[in-house]
C-alpha cells in the first residue's frame, strides 16, 4: 500500500475468520462481529461516527442515496457479497465516482442447484408431504400427494444469464421437452441440440406456453414487478413458478390471489419482499407456496469464492490495480 495511513473498512455482517484476518493486515477494521444484522440506522450511525473509505456488505444492506451522502467524500469504493445490484443505487455511485466491486459466477452453481432443489420441492410438494408424516397412512386415495411431472414439460426461463442457463443444464437430464426463454436478446448457440432445446419468445410466449416458469433475471426498472395481475391471467393454471432472482421481480399481492384463486398451480420462491416474510405474512399459510429464506448462493465453496473476491476486489483497488470484478457502472 502506498500510504501509511491504514484505509478503513466497515464490513457490515460476520465473514469467515481467514478473510477477516486477511483484511485486518492491510485495513483498519469496523466490523460487525455479531450474527444480529444492523438496521439502517445502525449502519447511518456508525458511518457518521466512523466515515469509512470501503464497506463490505451484502444485498441485504441498502446503499442508498442517503447513505453515500452521509459518508461523503471519504468513501473510495464499495465491495458487494453479491452478483446483484439491485441494493445499490448505482446511479449515484457513478455520480459520485464511486467503483463497485461484485462477485459474479462463483455463485451460480450454487444456486443453479438450489433453484433445482426448489423446483423439485414445489412440485412434488415436499414441505407438504413432510408434514404430513404420521397421517399418511389415513388416505387410500391413489392421487394422495400427487405432483407436476418434469417429463416432456416446457420450462420458461426469465433471464437466460449464467444462473437461468446452469438451471437449464441441470433440467435436460429430467427430459423435459423444451426450453423457452426470454430476455433483452437472442443467444447465440454453437450446437444443433441446442438450437432445437433453447428457443427465444416473446414474455407472452412464454407465459402462455410453459408448464415450469423460472425467474433468473436482474431486478431493474424494467424487470420489477413483471409478474404481476396480468401476468398470472396469461399463464396455465396448473403452472409452477419459481423466483431465485429477486422479491422484486414479483407483485407478491397478485401472486397470493393467483395462487389462491387457481391463476396458477404452485409458487416456489427464494427471495421475498421484505426479507425475512414476517411470521404472519399470508404467503406463508399457503400449501401451494413454498419459501425458502434466500438460500440461493449457501454452499461453503461458493461463499468462500464470493469473500475471496470481495477481499482481492478491495486490495486490488487500494494497491491501484484493477479489480477482479468490478461493475461496469456504464452499463447499468
Ligand atoms: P447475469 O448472468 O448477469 O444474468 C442476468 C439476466 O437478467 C440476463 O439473462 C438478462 O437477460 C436478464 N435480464 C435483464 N433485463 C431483463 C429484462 N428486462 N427482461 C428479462 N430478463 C432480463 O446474472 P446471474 O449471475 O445469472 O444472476 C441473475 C440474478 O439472480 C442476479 O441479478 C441476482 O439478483 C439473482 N441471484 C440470486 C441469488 C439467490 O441467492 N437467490 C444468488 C445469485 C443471484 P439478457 O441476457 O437477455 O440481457
């Protein structure tokens, strides 16, 4: 480093020890060594007492516009635990020059595999049958329990970016019969099998066509709330949906009255609005939804790789040289 004068960091939640460690040679520490995530004002708090020249946070921290104003000019960089961005207001950042780091691919094995868990779960209606352990044996009726098939089903697939198209990978061992996909613009395929397999459609199109739909998109402004009233009117009423990306993306009111008015069959979701869903929230009380509290990227392997680029990110940037994944502030 070339400055004498340590950089501060405020890493807003618990991180593995070795990374820690890592950070605290080169970094003066703000850390939050507690599981109890901080509320805005704690956060607000501690950056006006401690105006910090990096934070480490992940995308259940807001960096909003009000944040960045009460840092101020101190603040050099950000480094996000996340391949999302949507937490950052990215705009202002760029207003401010401010770099972001990120951590795209590493997480999307991770949750690739997760959305198949979810899929799977949702339609053989997994969290049912668990619970209804010890009263099986009370029904004769043959179709007690009974789920969605994958077997020559059409999956659409929101977003084919790197998660959308890893889940696609992991459908075609189950046989299903096509994937429809929807985006801002055509891929381009190397082999004739994919060609056939992956097919490009109108929103619509895929709503009306597709037994599985599987939200793997940003949430941006054009991306919030697309599954909404209208939406659900337009797809079979038997179909599962499943949302790995972002709450954001789904009119959560809309989503309970399609699912309980017969719109559509099941709803899997690992991302909600707010998280945690409050206890009582009333997608909770439905058989038909099932929700996992945003587990997407949780395997040891992938949350190591996303803290190791996070920590080379933040002293790539503080040593001058070029981040190993920086977001292309432009493009957003
Ligand atoms: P990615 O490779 O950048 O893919 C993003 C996708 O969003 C692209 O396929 C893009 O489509 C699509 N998109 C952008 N605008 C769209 C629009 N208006 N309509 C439809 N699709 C649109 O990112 P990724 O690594 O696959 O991650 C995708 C998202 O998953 C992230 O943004 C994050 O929010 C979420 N995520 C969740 C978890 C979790 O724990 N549940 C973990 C990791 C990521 P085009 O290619 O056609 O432009």
């Amino acid at each position: 480093m070339a400055s004498t004068i340590r950089p501060r960091l405020f890493i807003t939640q618990q991180m593995p020890s070795q990374f820690i460690h890592a950070l605290e040679r080169v970094f003066e520490l703000d850390y939050q060594d507690t599981p109890t995530p901080l509320s805005p004002e704690q956060i607000l708090f501690r950056i006006r007492a401690h105006p910090p020249d990096a934070i480490l946070f992940t995308s259940k921290i807001k960096i909003d516009k009000e944040l960045l104003s009460v840092v101020g000019d101190k603040l050099k960089m950000l480094a996000t635990f996340s391949v999302g961005y949507d937490h950052i207001d990215v705009k202002e950042c760029q207003k401010r020059g401010i770099p972001i780091g990120y951590t795209p691919g590493v997480l999307t094995d991770a949750t690739a595999d997760l959305a198949m868990a979810l899929l799977l779960a949702t339609a053989r209606r997994i969290t049912q049958a668990v619970r209804a352990n010890g009263e099986w044996g009370t029904s004769c009726d043959v179709m007690w329990m009974c789920g969605k098939p994958l077997t020559n089903a059409t999956v659409g697939i929101v977003g084919l970016g790197l998660i959308g198209l890893a889940i696609a990978r992991r459908l075609q061992p189950f046989s299903i019969q096509r994937a429809l996909y929807s985006g801002t613009r055509e891929k381009y395929f190397d082999s004739n099998a994919d060609k056939t397999f992956f097919k490009y459609v109108p929103f619509t199109e895929l709503l009306g066509e597709s037994d599985f739909v599987i939200i793997a998109c940003e949430l941006n402004e054009h991306t919030k709330n697309m599954f909404n009233k209208n939406a659900f009117e337009q797809m079979k009423n038997d179909a599962i949906l499943i949302n790995i990306a972002r709450g954001g993306i789904i009119d959560q009111d809309a989503l309970y009255d399609a699912l309980t008015n017969g719109f559509i069959g099941a709803a899997g979701l690992d991302v909600t609005v707010p998280e945690p869903l409050p206890k009582e929230h009333r997608l909770l009380t439905l058989e038909n939804c099932t929700i996992f509290p945003h587990i997407g990227s949780a395997d040891v392997s992938a949350r190591h790789q996303m803290a190791q680029i996070c920590v080379d990110n933040l002293f790539n940037f503080f040593s001058g040289k070029p981040m190993v994944h920086q977001l292309k502030l432009g493009d957003a």
